[in-house]
C-alpha cells in the first residue's frame, strides 16, 4: 500500500535560516519577483532580506489582503510578466504565500488568474521557481501544492491546486514569527491546530500522516498558548513553528474535514479571518465526529498529556479568547443556501462522519 506525502523540493527548519535564502535560489535566476507581507516592508526585514539578496534584481510588491482576491493575484502575475522575473520569493503570513505561489505558476502560462479559479483553463506544467518564507504559523502554505483564492465578485473561496504548485524551496525560521500580533498568533496557530486534528481524524489519513499530525498536535497543543502570549519566547516560537510545519506535511497528503470545508464559504461571506473561523467551528465538529472518533481522540488526548481531548480543545480556544459562536459576526439562516452550495469540497468529503444537507443546517444553527 502506498502511503504518499508530499513536501517541497527542499525544506529547511530552524532559527537564523533565513540566511541561507540566497544560496537556495539557482544563481542563474538574476531577476525576482518578491512578495512580502506588509510587516516585512514597516518592521525593516525588507532591507535585511535585500542584503542577504544583494546582486539580485527585486522587484517588491505588497499590499496582498487577507484571504486574498483574485485582483491582488493578478497584479503579482502581471508585475511579473511585466518584468520578466526569473523566480518569485514570499515572505510573508498565508495570503502572502498563496498569491505567490500562484503567481509563480502563472507567470510562464497564458491567461489571467480568474480563467484558473473558474476551470475555464488549466495548470499544465510547471512554472517559475518559487521559495517561500512564512513569517506566521498556521495555513501551511509553504508546504502544500495549492493556493486558497477569493473571487470578490461572488465571494467564492476555494483552492486553485496542482502538484507543480508545490514550492522548490520552503525555508521556516522561527525567528520570522517574532513579529507577529497576538491576533494573528492565535488565529494562524489555531489554524495550524486544527489541521493536525482534522488530519489525524481524516479518512484520508494513513499511518504516516498520522506520525505527523500527532507529533505536531502535540506541539502546538503545548506550545501554542505560550506563544501566542509571548513571541518573544524563543522556544515556543520555536515548537509553535515546527508544529504548523508538521501538520501541512499531513494535511497535504491525508485532506482535512468539516472544520475546514464549513470555515471556507463562512470566511468568505463574514469576511473573517480563516483562522478564527477554524477555531470557532473546531470544538463543534471534534463534538459532531465524537460517535465515530473516540478511539482517535483517545490517542491525541494522551499525546497532548489530557483526559478529555475535546473538552481540553475548547478550555484551549477559551483561554485564547475565541468566540463560542458567529453570533455576533451576523451568521443567519440566510447563509444557509450559500454555505450549502460551498462547502462540499474535499475537506467535508474526508470529514470521518459524514453530514448531509439538513445535518449542515442543523449544526450551523449551533453555531449561529
């Protein structure tokens, strides 16, 4: 039986590696499109990352919105074509890393970034040479071969995937993390968390993944309240880092589950972090697949050092101040029709209980 799992070309792990990027990078390719989140431009990594790539042509571009757009993308591809780079870097939170990537497969190809969202065309071959940086830990972007758009004009979310997409060269420095606000260390890691759970808990998952999952379980569980207080604390950064790592290595080959396929189309409509919109349903859907997954659970609560596994993951949320619910961000039963209609992706597909139509409606009243 085989037991795939997929990763970068190359991924480096571990404080002061941001150091090596330009040794990483072929010297051939001179001119790069390099994509950064804003932090990276106000809190002065720019310019050390100019001199680690000094005698490269830059050209900079920033300003990527959450959850990003279809318009933002297509501005990275065109800057790109433009110039005609040789190679795009990120550094940057996911959103940062996903337009990059993208633009990184789309640079070489023909058409626009929409023709790709809609299926009207199709990745067939690989594209520029990509390195990826994330200076949060959470969406896995990095390490997975897909990038999660948004299209403004429908308020569709889903994932624009291919092998190709994977990055030649993923290098995490938990040093980069040091810059995070505290909102963001809660809703990445959360994120991060709740794809090692979901992925440990997956249909799709094999006993490899499983190692993954669960170690980064582990490690998120421990280090992430830690962190998310204190990002100046070298070791939970540290555990934090190496966790989110783990868990995308998982998640990639073993798919994810409710958490993820209702956070998608309930991000897009409440314009809400991903992260947080994982961290609200998390609890919910771990008590949803409770019948079918107490053997499982079982197993994370003693990697984890807790009894309860479940109720250990809500006093988790609590302690970082997520909501119990999106009440107060408007959900309704006027979404209901909308998050039918998106959610039915390969996330909910690997979720191990399945939920019909009226089971989604029934749980979002839970949550609304």
């Amino acid at each position: 039986m085989e037991h795939p799992l997929k990763s970068p070309a190359r991924t480096m792990f571990g404080a002061g590696t941001l150091e090596e990027l330009n040794r990483e990078i072929p010297p051939f390719l001179h001119r790069i499109l390099l994509v950064v989140g804003n932090h990276v431009v106000t809190g002065g990594l720019l310019a050390r990352v100019r001199e680690i790539l000094d005698g490269r042509e830059l050209v900079v571009c920033h300003d990527i919105q959450p959850e990003p757009p279809l318009p933002d993308v297509q501005r990275l591809i065109d800057a790109g074509r433009r110039n005609g780079v040789h190679a795009v870097v990120a550094i940057g939170g996911g959103s940062v890393i996903d337009s990059a990537k993208t633009a990184a497969a789309l640079i070489p190809a023909s058409g626009g970034v929409e023709d790709y969202f809609n299926g009207s065309t199709v990745i067939t071959a690989k594209g520029l040479f990509f390195a990826a940086l994330p200076t949060t830990a959470g969406t896995g972007a990095e390490i997975s071969p897909n990038a999660v758009l948004t299209d403004p004009a429908t308020q569709i979310k889903k994932s624009l995937r291919h092998d190709t997409m994977m990055a030649d060269v993923a290098i995490i420095d938990p040093d980069l993390l040091a810059g995070c606000s505290e909102a963001v260390a809660v809703y990445s890691g959360l994120d991060a968390f709740t794809q090692a759970v979901e992925s440990y808990i997956s249909l799709g998952a094999t006993e490899p993944t499983r190692r993954y999952a669960l170690y980064a379980a582990r490690l998120l569980y421990r280090n992430l309240p830690v962190f998310c207080a204190d990002r100046g604390n070298a070791e939970a950064r540290s555990g934090t880092a190496e966790g989110s790592m783990l868990g995308a290595i998982a998640f990639t080959a073993s798919g994810l589950g409710a958490a993820h396929g209702l956070g998608h189309p309930i991000g897009a409509l409440l314009h809400l972090p991903h992260g947080l919109c994982c961290a609200i349903l998390l609890p919910k859907v771990l008590r949803w697949n409770q019948p079918v997954c107490g053997e499982l659970y079982a197993e994370l609560g003693k990697s984890c050092g807790v009894e309860d596994f479940v109720g250990a993951v809500e006093e988790l949320c609590r302690k970082l101040g997520v909501p119990e619910n999106f009440r107060s961000y408007g959900l309704n039963e006027s979404h209901d029709d909308f998050i039918l209609k998106n959610c039915r992706s390969g996330s909910m597909k690997q979720n191990p209980r399945p939920m019909s139509d009226d089971e989604v409606v029934a749980f979002l009243r839970t949550v609304s």
